[in-house]
C-alpha cells in the first residue's frame, strides 16, 4: 500500500530536463511552464508521421 502523503515530483522542474538551448540562448532559466520540449516532443511525432509518408510514396 502506497503512502497517501507521498506526492509525485514528475512536474518539478529540474534544469536538466529542459536542455533544448533556448533558455540558455535568451539567457534565462526554465520555467515550469516552458513549452519548449512540448514543442520539440511534436515536432519529432510530425518527422516520424511524414517519414512514414514518404516511405509510403517512395518505397526504398
């Protein structure tokens, strides 16, 4: 049985977490509310779904 009091961290923001450089390029810390690995997370599923378009056009 799990601890009812045991509270989950996977929301707290470590700065390791959000190493995509933009924070770094502004010159600022992440915040908790940074979409930027949001956003990166996206672009790789629409990369891997057209891939998989172009492997359907152009089969190799």
């Amino acid at each position: 049985m799990e601890d009812s009091n045991k509270v989950e961290d996977s929301d707290k923001v470590e700065d390791s977490d959000y190493d995509c450089g933009f924070c770094s390029i502004q010159g600022t810390k992440p915040c908790s509310d940074c979409l930027m690995p949001r956003f990166l997370e996206v672009l790789k599923m629409i990369e891997g779904d057209l891939s998989s378009i172009s492997h359907a056009i152009y089969p190799e």
